[in-house]
C-alpha cells in the first residue's frame, strides 16, 4: 500500500510540476508574442486566464490518456513514441483557423502553436520520470514478490 501511495503522490507531483512549469513557459511565450505586437484582447489564447487554464487541461488530459495508455496498451511505450507527436500535430490543427481572426497577427497565433510544443516537451520527460511505461508485460503487472512465491511454494501464506 506505501508504495501505491508514493506511486500516485510521484504522479500528482508530476502533474502539478508539468502545469507550473509549462505555464511559467507559456507566460514567457505570451509576453514575448505580445512585445512583437500580438494582441491578447485578439489572440485571447495569449491572456494568463486562457493559457494557463488550457496548459492544466492539457496537462490532465495528457495524464489520463498516458495512464490508460499504459494499463491497456500491449506495448504502450511503443504507442506512446508514435501517439504523442501524432497528438501535438493534430493538435496545432485547433489554431490555424486563428489566423483567419479580424487583427489577429501572425505572431500571436504562432506563439499559440509554439505553447502547445512547450507543453509537450514539459510533459514527456516528466511523465517518463513520474508516470514510466514500458514494453514489457513483467515491468508493467505487478505480481507476487519472491518472498510470496516462495511462502505460496511452501503452502505457509
């Protein structure tokens, strides 16, 4: 049960820190987009409420999908390798019709486009760290510790 625990507070440590640090990131982007004369009241992605509440939805959605990923998959490592890039593409898909916006600048829309790479160059790493998948079913399904299996062996559990 401890290290259920330490698992799931490792996890939500992960979390949290892919969300400040994504959107601290995100705030740095913002603001330089902004300097370049990108308009939040236009590109209403580059206002702090708007990013930083997409950056946590992101990163949660993001959580989730690694997690199913990982119990259900056959190989989710492999998976993964292949579905995250694949997502962070079609999800820069959501801000070309920005560029069609009345005022909206170039700049501000590629500054929207560049905060979800930030994103996921956050979040892949960590969750490598917090959240580790593999290929391989033993590394994947917790089963009986040897000192079980010997008692098992022995008829004494």
């Amino acid at each position: 049960m401890d290290a259920m625990k330490t698992n799931m507070k490792t996890a939500a440590l992960g979390i949290v820190s892919s969300i400040a640090v994504a959107s601290a990131l995100n705030t740095a982007i913002s603001l330089a987009a902004q300097g370049l004369g990108a308009s939040p009241s236009t590109v209403i992605g580059l206002q702090p409420m708007a990013y930083i509440t997409l950056t946590a939805l992101g990163v949660i959605a993001a959580a989730a999908g690694w997690t199913l990923i990982h119990a259900k998959a056959k190989n989710p490592k492999s998976l993964l390798a292949k579905l995250v890039p694949s997502v962070l593409v079609l999800s820069l898909f959501a801000d070309i019709p920005l560029f069609f916006i009345d005022g909206a600048s170039v700049v501000g829309v590629v500054a929207l486009m560049l905060m979800h790479i930030v994103v996921a160059a956050v979040v892949v790493p960590v969750f490598a760290r917090t959240l580790p998948v593999s290929d391989h079913e033993t590394d994947r399904v917790p089963g009986p510790t040897p000192a079980v299996t010997e008692k098992l062996s022995q008829g004494t559990a």
